[in-house]
C-alpha cells in the first residue's frame, strides 16, 4: 500500500528538514515523520470514503427526483449502484464510515459535495449502462467503481483542492494513493473477508525501515559526507543542489547499513526519486556519482548484503 519508494520520500523529507534546523531533536525528526505516514493511510482510506459517499448520493438523487414526479422516457431511477458489492463491502465488512467517524473525517466534506461529484457521474454513459444491468458481473462492478475514481473524482479540482485542504503531504502522495485505490478496488470479491482497514494499520514494516534509514542516514552524516565528498571534485559544491547531496547519503546509507535491499534497487529508486525532487539532471548527475561510489565501495567489500538484499540481478 505505502511502498518503499515512498517511505524514503517520507524520510527525504525528514532529512531535509533537519538540514534547513538542526535544532531538531532525533524524536522530533522521527515523530513528524511518523505523522507524515500516518497521514498517508489517513488520506488513503478518506478517498475510499468519498467514493462510497458519492455512490450513496444515488439514494437521495432517486427520492428527490421521485418526490417532484419526474416522469421521462429515459428516467432511470435504479439504486443498483449502491448495493454494488465493491461499496458493500466497504460500508459493511471494512466499517469504513466507522473508521472515518474515529479519524474525526466523516465531517470534513459536506452533501454538496457528493452531489456534485454524483450529477457529473450521472451523465456519463457508463453509469447509464451500469445502472440498466440486471446482474451485472464482478468485473463490471469493479470497472464502474474505477471509472467514478479515475475518471469523476480524481480530475476534479474540487476534489483535488478539498483532499490538499485536509491532508497537507497530498501532493507527495497522491499518485501512490491513487493506485493504491484502483488496486484496491480490483482485489475486492463479495465474499471477501474485511482487509483494507487492517491493511491500513498494518505500518509497522513501513515504519521500521523509516526509521532505521532515518537513523542511519543522520548518525552516520559526517562518515557519509567524507565518503561521497571525493568524487564531488570536479562539481561546485556551492552549486551542488541539497537535495542531490540528501539523495545521495540516503542511497549510500543503504548500501552501507541495510543489508536486506540490493543494490541496483537503491540506485533505481534514488535516480527515480531525483528526477521528480530535484533539479532536471540530478537523475543523471546522481546515477554518475552513485555507480562510481558502489563500484569503489565493492572493490573494498564494504558492501555485505544478506536476505533479499543479496538479489542483486
């Protein structure tokens, strides 16, 4: 759900800002961190709410349309989408409205909102196709689903402005969430047992790693600069951008002291990670400088890897 790549987000971030104040306790640093990944699953499970309250927006749609007699050729007053068993399983097996009202999020959006993200489904063909099924098919239960994520909530401005407004750490992690939530909804069977809210808490592997590489990165930071400092010859470190040099020590950190995570896998991701956080050549600049440090650093054999960290194809 929160992957590797972004726990070292979390904890580039973390770094980042301990540079900018290094007043900061190592507590503090890992407190804000940890707050930051909560938040991930925090927003995570909130979009999983405004879907399933954009889908229960059909029940209120129909009475109101009914109450004022509304009688047209095409009129459709089905319910079916909201006895779909993706969003059954949701309100019923997860307790995702109970999970919402102990986050104290259940609040945050108000029916307007559904109703506006509901009247754009509602003109879209592929709720009117849904909506005339007799039975429609697992898979089709699932695409209608995806459809109101991909295609009606997450393009929207309002959307995106009112999730930024409530969970400050949207912008870094909304393309995970986004995909976290598509995956979710084509992993969900009717007969499934509850996951996702269980899933959602299970954060103890993402925070041990975040922690260790948190740890490790800062209380090896002078071993770390003297180490990558040599074969920053040839730049100017004046113009050496803080975040590359961030990237760096958290890549070698790695290499160094998390023996479960080959290597070819931390150059791949800090290269990635550079390329969106930093500047347009830090992914070349940073894949040059790493490859030549891990090159130096196998030929000493101070690189020992164990586990996973050993698959290294």
């Amino acid at each position: 759900m929160l992957s590797r790549r972004n726990v070292r987000i979390k904890v580039k971030q973390t770094v980042y800002a301990h540079e900018h104040d290094q007043e900061k306790t190592l507590e503090r640093l890992e407190k804000t961190m940890l707050e930051n990944i909560n938040s991930f699953y925090r927003a995570f499970l909130y979009n999983l709410y405004i879907i399933c309250k954009t889908v229960e927006y059909v029940i209120t749609d129909v009475q109101i349309r009914s109450e004022k007699f509304i009688q047209a050729e095409k009129e459709n007053f089905s319910v079916q989408l909201f006895y779909n068993p993706i969003i059954q399983h949701l309100v019923e097996k997860e307790n995702l409205y109970r999970e919402m009202r102990r986050e104290k999020l259940d609040n945050r959006a108000d029916t307007d909102y559904f109703r506006l993200f509901f009247q754009s489904l509602k003109k879209s063909e592929e709720y009117e196709r849904y909506s005339g099924k007799e039975n429609p098919l697992l898979p089709e239960d699932q695409e209608i689903i995806s459809f109101i994520y991909k295609h009606i909530l997450f393009p929207n401005e309002i959307f995106q402005q009112h999730i930024e407004d409530i969970f400050p750490g949207w912008l870094d992690d909304k393309d995970a969430i986004y995909h976290s939530v598509i995956n979710t909804i084509a992993s969900i069977s009717p007969a499934q047992k509850a996951f996702v809210i269980n899933r959602s808490k299970e954060m103890k592997e993402s925070k041990e790693f975040a922690i260790n590489l948190l740890r490790s990165t800062l209380h090896h930071e002078e071993e770390l600069t003297f180490l990558i400092a040599p074969f920053l010859e040839n730049w100017d470190k004046e113009r050496l951008a803080i975040m590359d040099f961030i990237l760096m020590k958290m890549a070698v950190t790695e290499m160094l002291y998390l023996p479960e995570i080959p290597v070819k896998v931390t150059m791949n991701e800090y290269i990635e990670i550079a390329k969106i956080y930093s500047t347009p050549k830090s992914g070349e600049f940073i894949n040059g400088i790493l490859d030549a440090i891990m090159k130096k650093l196998k030929e000493e054999e101070k690189i020992v890897k164990e586990g996973r960290g050993m698959k290294d194809d």
